[in-house]
C-alpha cells in the first residue's frame, strides 16, 4: 500500500454508447445501445440516456427493447473503438512507462514511475490534465479514480462517473469499503457472494469482521486469504506494463439454431479463419485448439486437442476444429458456435500437418485461380464485387451522391441511411434498395479535427465545474 493516491484508474465513460453519438450528431443526448442486434443478442454498452431507462450491459438486446423501444440499437464498430483507444493509451504511455489495459476503454497507470511526486495534490493535477486531453484528442470524456491501490482506484473511478476525479486518501480505506457490498471487491462473483451471503456476509465490513480464518473454510485458502486482505483495504498487486494473453478466440450467437451439419461446419471453419487472423495480429502462435458449442437448451460443451506445436497455420486451425466438432452432438440445434487457440507462443513449430495442410490449400487455391483464368478466356463478365449480406443498424456507408452516412435500418429490401459526419448537424434520412450500386459500406470517420469541428464532448459533464465536481465526489464517497 502506497502512502500517496499515485495509482491512477481511467475508464471511459460508456466508451462504445458515447463513441456513437459523437460519430452521429442526430444521437447526441438520446438513448443509444450497442450490441447485438438480433432477438438474441447482449446490450455491450447503453449510454447514460438509456440506463435511466434501466437499461445495462450484458442484457439480453431483446429486454432492452421493451425497457427502452425509443433507443438507437446499433452494431458494434470495433475498428473506430480500436482506433480511439490507441489515442487514449497514447495519451497514458505519456505519463509513465507502467500502464497496464484492462480493456479498450481501461487502464490502469503507475505517476510513480512516471516521476510524479508522492503527493495528492500533484497526483490530482495530473488526473485533471489527463481528462482534459482525452477530451481534447478524442471528443469522449472519461473517469479518473487516484488511490494508494488498484482495487481502490478502480472503485474511485466507478464513484467519479460521469466525467469526473476522485480522490481516495490512503488512510481512509476501511472507512470507505465498510459499508459497500460484498461484489465490490475484485474476485467476487455471484457464486462467491452467494456463499457469504449463506454465512450471513453482505458487505465489506462484515467480510473483515468475518475473519481470515473463517473466509478461508468458506472460500479455500487462496481465495479467502486473499479476500480478507482486500476487506482490510489491502491490495499490494503492482501495474503491470505487459499483460500476457492466455488465449485468442471469437465466437458467435445466430439468430436461430443451426440444425443443418453442413451450416455448422461452414460456420466453424469462418470462426477458425477469423481466429487465426486474430492470432497472426497478436504475432503469436498456440499448440491447443478450442471449440465451443452451446446447444440449444443452453448447455456448452467445449472439445480441444492439443498439437505437436505452436501454429499459426489457418489450414492446421481448421482441421483440428472440423475434428473436434465430430466429437459433438448438433442435432438438436446450436445457437452459439466459438473457435479459440490457447497455449500461446512467439513462434511457430513446423510439422508434418502443417506442411500437408498447407500444401493442400496451395493445391486448392491453384485449382481456383486456375478455373478463374479460364473464365477469363472464355469473354465471362468480371463478377460485380458483393454487397453485404445483411446492412446492419450503425454500418458506416458511403452514397455515390450523398456523401458518407450510417444505416439507420433494413428490411423488405430497403435500407435506410443518414447522412451526417462527426462535424456537421444532425443529417436528412434517405431509403434505398438494398442492392443499390451507388451504395457502398464506408470507413468510420475521425471523431475530432474535421471541418467546423465542435469541442463538445459525446457525454455531457456534470453541471459543476471539475474543481467542484471533484470536490463533491470525494465528499460523497468520504460519507459512505
């Protein structure tokens, strides 16, 4: 435990909600959900108008809907995120070598190391400066939490919600956690609450006045001495700067269960392609091939295998996850298909089935470009390049007269389209065919630096100065 709030906790303020609306002028100050869309998508993230309605992460889309129908629902648009989150942790890397992601949208950062003074008043200088910045490169607001301790800061963070600073004084620790909920410690789920709650155990407090000895014939020593710990307001884990992932992998719910073998095989194999596309991003490898299979009365089963070595092979991928699935039952129906590696390496292990794997492909690709030729000489028209199966509701797209837009929504062959950019005021709707050939998807726009540009952030502050409003929220969290 640190003896100055030198700990900084940033989280950006309903990141994806509140990337939306400044990329879509006509959703500024309206409830905006980002997810899945279909009836059996998940609520990723709701802006601050949307949660007055109820409405939270990891819902089910479709109960969102009826607690908010008014809500813009929109795909996610992973690349943009990606984009203003690299601005964000460049912006960290900044203050000090040791910064630690959580997530796109948080991360944890050692002033320490970066020289700034043990104090709290030089660590709050910074905090402010930071959210100015963001602010500045990025046109989002995010939350700043300053502590002694991880686990501390984040809770700060969470206190200082929405565009704020807080400020934990070390010292004011046990005061502070005593009467907050059990789930407000790190490691706490459902199951491990459930537990306490059965031991008469709700909140922090109690939990410390539980004791070491009787969390660890509850919990286990591991995990009870930990906790006890982190009850006592003790968390002595450092930032760590380079945080080693365990495994890559993608998944995906369908709208409706697949019975067919052949569409569960076909989705399989896309989900191992984008997996290793995934992999070679990371420039890593892994030995241990994953599938995941959740039935449709929602039971999962997960097969792997385990190869002779690493690979970063798609063909080998492939493979191995076509034989995994013959090990699976899918002939009551398959809502949600994954495909992951895990076992990762900075290196790759030729073998033999990599090399006949890869071979294979070579020969089929071939026999492919080879047929195309042959088209080719024959006078065939070139093919017309494919439009997307389906306009999805938040899709960048680009209109050969119009200018750059979003899909509002689709449907009985219409598409229906916005035309505004990040800059300009809330644009006019236009509906086209869905195959419309001067209809095109687009890239997503710079949030910040275009013409005319307004310095008004996606979320609106608090209606205090940050002076006060931090001043405010430190009074507040000091009182619980």
């Amino acid at each position: 435990m640190r003896r100055a709030p030198t700990i900084l906790h940033l989280d950006m303020d309903a990141f994806y909600a509140a990337a939306e609306q400044a990329a879509k002028p006509s959703l500024r100050g309206k409830p905006v959900v980002v997810g899945g869309v279909g009836p059996r998508g998940v609520v990723a993230t709701a802006s601050y108008e949307a949660r007055v309605f109820g409405v939270r992460s990891a819902m089910p889309t479709a109960q969102a809907r009826r607690l908010c129908p008014n809500a813009a629902y929109l795909s996610p648009r992973f690349g943009l995120y990606r984009q203003v989150s690299e601005s964000v942790m460049e912006l960290l890397r900044a203050l000090s070598p040791l910064v630690e992601p959580l997530s796109l949208d948080e991360a944890f950062v050692d002033l320490e190391a970066g020289g700034v003074p043990a104090e709290s008043a030089a660590a709050r200088v910074v905090g402010e400066q930071l959210r100015r910045d963001i602010r500045a490169v990025t046109g989002l607001t995010g939350s700043v939490g300053l502590a002694g301790a991880k686990m501390l800061a984040k809770i700060a963070s969470e206190a200082a919600k929405p565009d704020g600073l807080v400020v934990i004084e070390p010292g004011t620790e046990r005061e502070l956690l005593g009467p907050m909920p059990v789930r407000t410690l790190p490691g706490v789920g459902p199951a491990t609450a459930e537990t306490l709650r059965r031991a008469g155990i709700h909140t922090v407090a109690e939990t410390a006045e539980a004791g070491e000895a009787e969390l660890v014939r509850l919990l286990g020593k591991a995990h009870g001495t930990g906790l006890y710990a982190m009850a006592l307001g003790q968390d002595d884990r450092p930032v760590v700067a380079e945080r080693d992932a365990k495994s890559v992998s993608v998944e995906d719910t369908f709208e409706v269960d697949l019975t067919d073998r052949t569409r569960v095989r076909t989705e399989v194999l896309r989900l191992a392609d984008r997996c290793v596309a995934r992999l070679r991003e990371a420039g890593r490898s892994g030995r241990t091939v994953v599938i995941k299979v959740r039935n449709y009365d929602f039971s999962t089963l997960t097969r792997s295998e385990t190869l002779r070595g690493p690979t970063d092979d798609p063909a080998v991928v492939r493979e191995a996850a076509v034989r995994l699935l013959e090990t699976v039952d899918t002939t009551g129906g398959v809502r949600l298909l994954g495909v992951g590696v895990s076992g990762l390496a900075d290196f790759t292990q030729e073998d033999l089935f990599a090399q006949i794997a890869t071979e294979r492909e070579a020969e089929e690709q071939a026999a492919v470009e080879a047929a195309e030729s042959e088209g080719e000489a024959a006078g065939e028209p070139e093919a017309p390049p494919e439009l997307p199966r389906r306009w999805h509701p938040g899709l960048d797209v680009v209109h050969e007269e119009f200018g750059a837009g979003w899909v509002q929504g689709s449907g009985v062959g219409r598409v229906t389209v916005r035309f505004e950019t990040p800059w300009s005021a809330p644009g006019r709707v236009r509906t086209f065919a869905v195959d419309d050939p001067a209809l095109r998807p687009g890239e997503p726009l710079p949030l910040v630096g275009g013409p005319d540009q307004s310095s008004a952030p996606a979320i609106r502050p608090k209606s205090v100065s940050p002076a006060d409003a931090a001043e405010s929220a430190g009074e507040e969290i000091s009182r619980r």
